[in-house]
C-alpha cells in the first residue's frame, strides 16, 4: 500500500511538475514576442530554451523538412522545440492524462502577450485539424464567405450507403471528386448543414471529405475559369455580358483592361493559339499556349490592382472561405485531401470504403497526376512568364489557404519579401500565420492592395 501510495504522490507530482514548465515556456514565448515581432528572431530565441529549463544546439529546421510528415512532439520534455511544435502541441488534444495542453491555452489567453508566430505549413497537424482552428476574419473576407451561408445548406455529393459526403472547392479536383462518388459511391448531390457546432466524436457520424490544391497553382486555374466565365462576349449568368447590338450592360467588369481589343472568344483565342501555329481551331483546345506575353502582362497587372478580398466570381474564391460558415468559423470537414496526389487520395477513400483491394478507374490530366475525371485544358496565359515578384504576391493574397489548411509555402514565396500592414514600419520580412489569444489560427499578413 505504501508503494502505491508513493507512486500516486510521484505521479502527481509529475504532473504538477509538467504543469508548470509547460507555463514556464509560455511565459518565455511572451518574453520572446515582446521582444520584437520577427519570426527569425523569435524562433532564434526559442531553439536556445529546452523544456525543461536548459539549453540546447541552436540548430534550425531545413526548408524541405516542412514539407514532410512529422511526428507530433510528445511534451512536456524532450531536448527543444520550435514555436510550431508548441503550437501543434496545444491544439492536438492528444495529452488527455493531466490536461496540460488546455490549461497551457487558458493560461495563453490570460497572459499580456501578443499572437503566437508561425510560418506557414510547418505544424505536425493534418489540414483537417488544422482548419478545424481556423478563423476566417468576416471583416477581411466577407466576400469570399457568403456563398456558404451559416453552414446550414451546404452543398455535396453524399453517399448515403457509405454515410459519406464530399465538399466542392472549385479548381481543387472538384469535377473528378463529384464524378468519382456519382459513379463509384452511388452519391447523389444534395444540401446538408455542416455547421461548426457538430463537431463530435463517434464512428457512426458521417466522413465528411474535400480536396485542397496548392494556392499558387490553384490561382492560376481560377483566373484562368473567372477569365472566361465573366467576359463580355459570355452569355448566361453573367452580369458583364455586353449585348453586342446595343452595348448594354448589368454591371461594368471590375478590370476591365484584362479584355482590351477582345470582342469575341475567336478573339481570345488568336492570342493564346495564333491562326499561323494551328490547322483549325479545334487544335487549340489542348494546345499548349502560345501567347506572346499579353496575356500574362494583363494578369500581372490584376494581380497587383486586386485586394484579394473581392472576388468578382465564385472561381477567385480562396479555399478556407468555402470550407467555413458565413462567421468564419470552420465547417465539419473529417477528411482533407491534397490533389497533389490525388490517386493517393482516391485509393485511401476507395479502400476505407470500398474494400482492402478496391480499384477506381483512371484518367491522366496535364494539372499534376492521376484523376477519375475532370475537365482540363492546358493554362490560356502563359504563367512560364509571371515574375517572380507576381508569385510572391499571389501567396500573400492566398496566405490563410496556407496557414488554415497547413501548406508549406512555394519556395519563391519564402523570405523576407512582405510589408506587414500592421505594423507599417517600412521594413519587409517574411510570411507568417499567428496563433492569436482565443486559440484560432490566421494569416499573419492580411490581403490587400499593393504598396
């Protein structure tokens, strides 16, 4: 009895111990970020502190190392930790024992520091983990959010057989999924409620499934589709056709320089697939483009005259807006998949719910791997031509796609090539997601027009 009795005071004892070195680390993260608001300098700081009160290697993590999947940190203890692994610690619910990640997040919030730094796709969270701790500002993205509402009609594909449903993102694989769960899953498109306030556990809820895409590549293909869909000579629900006899209008295009001398898709199309490189005009549909730098030089000028927080069509929309309700709070999504690898993907939902050794029927697209379906035409400008200047812009307005959905940053977009608006002193630095008081993951940097 005394050997247990010793035993349950050493355990709680631990844990006590735990406890406070888990506050002892917080606090020291305050005192990091108060004293100065650079990630570089933050993480600098925070690789001399171990855990358990010592000191470590000041060694940094390798850029390709983000990109992989990690073991989550098992805490407290171990020999250092970055403020990513921190941060993926507090919200990985994992420490079920003493209960230390929640107390070390109230203890957060009660404190007088500022937000927790952070670059983007560097937690040991999965993207549906990460989302579910998303925010998307209302107030900085109104207008990417109302198109789904309070959650409560959301619509999907679903599986009633398997209880499974899938989430459209546009440009993310969003053909190839609803083909694939019609033909495969028996899946019907219908409106569901995904609101936030349904998160549980249980096996008997039902799997509720999307595709992301890298948001610089996924940029391209959305400008490319809202390029089409809203141009003057579209007919059908849009309201920037211009009526060729009488010129009328409902709505003048919000950049409208982007169809400057362009009357007709004939006229599109002789600048992406001259009459001299084709036989007919069916040859341009899957001829890569040809274009002489006009049409790359009009999306450049759009992507430094838009806000980013303007979408003129449905395809601009970001990705983490469509997979929240209309007060920024995350929508109840089980599973998220990268069309990166979208066989991977498919395979992984085939087998969980198809069987062990069930196979789905392939397509090959040129948009980066294998696919069901899905509708793909080779880029219409020519984005080999897009400065690098451009790119890095794209990821600034894309920033809460990598933060929310956890998205290592392209490696053109990495370094100090930003203003933060917020601070406004004049000087650049790099791309960052925080971790702010309530617990909520968000851009670092908010979209806006160009300095």
């Amino acid at each position: 009895m005394n050997r247990t009795m010793k035993k349950r005071n050493s355990n709680s004892t631990n844990h006590a111990l735990a406890l406070l070195l888990i506050m002892a680390c917080i606090f020291s993260l305050a005192t990091i970020y108060f004293s100065g608001p650079s990630i570089a300098r933050s993480l600098a700081a925070l690789e001399s502190i171990d855990i358990m009160g010592g000191f470590a290697t000041n060694t940094t993590r390798s850029s390709s190392s983000s990109k992989k999947a990690r073991t989550p940190p098992s805490l407290p203890g171990g020999p250092r930790h970055s403020i990513s692994d921190m941060i993926s610690w507090i919200l990985s619910e994992s420490d079920k024992d003493v209960n230390t990640q929640h107390a070390a997040l109230n203890r957060f919030d009660d404190s007088p520091m500022i937000n927790l730094e952070f670059p983007p796709g560097t937690l040991t969270l999965d993207s549906a983990h990460a989302l579910r701790h998303c925010y998307a500002d209302p107030n900085i993205y109104a207008n990417h959010l109302k198109d789904r509402g309070d959650g409560g009609k959301v619509r999907v594909s679903y599986s009633e057989k398997h209880n499974l449903a899938y989430v459209m993102i546009p440009k993310s694989g969003s053909s190839t999924a609803r083909y694939t769960l019609e033909k495969e899953f028996n899946a019907k498109e219908i409106a569901l409620s995904l609101k936030p306030n349904i998160f549980i556990d249980g096996e008997e809820n039902m799997i509720v499934i999307t595709f992301v895409r890298d948001p610089l590549s996924r940029f391209y293909s959305q400008y490319d589709e809202a390029y089409v869909r809203t141009a003057p000579w579209k007919k059908g629900q849009n309201e920037y056709f211009i009526d060729p006899d009488t010129k009328a209008q409902d709505k003048p295009h919000p950049f409208p320089y982007l169809y400057e001398n362009l009357n007709s898709y004939d006229d599109y199309e002789d600048i992406y697939c001259p009459s001299k490189t084709r036989k007919s005009r069916k040859d341009c549909k899957q001829e890569k483009t040809k274009e002489d730098g006009t049409l790359a030089s009009r999306f450049e000028r759009f992507v430094l005259d838009y806000n980013g927080r303007d979408p003129f069509d449905i395809h601009l929309n970001l990705q983490v807006p469509l997979l929240s309700s209309n007060d920024g709070l995350p929508l109840y999504i089980t599973n998220i998949y990268n069309t990166t690898d979208s066989e991977g993907g498919w395979k992984s939902i085939a087998k969980q719910f198809l069987g062990e050794n069930a196979t789905l029927g392939n397509k090959k697209n040129d948009n980066g791997g294998e696919v069901i379906a899905g509708r793909s035409y080779p880029r219409r400008f020519n984005s080999d031509l897009v400065s690098d200047v451009i790119q890095r812009r794209i990821c600034q307005l894309t920033l809460i796609d990598y933060c929310c959905l956890n998205l290592p940053l392209p490696d053109i977009c990495r370094g100090r090539h930003y203003y933060n608006s917020l601070e406004d002193d004049g000087t650049k630095r790099d791309l960052f997601c925080i971790l702010d008081k309530q617990g909520r993951i968000q851009p670092g940097i908010f979209p806006d027009r160009a300095k």
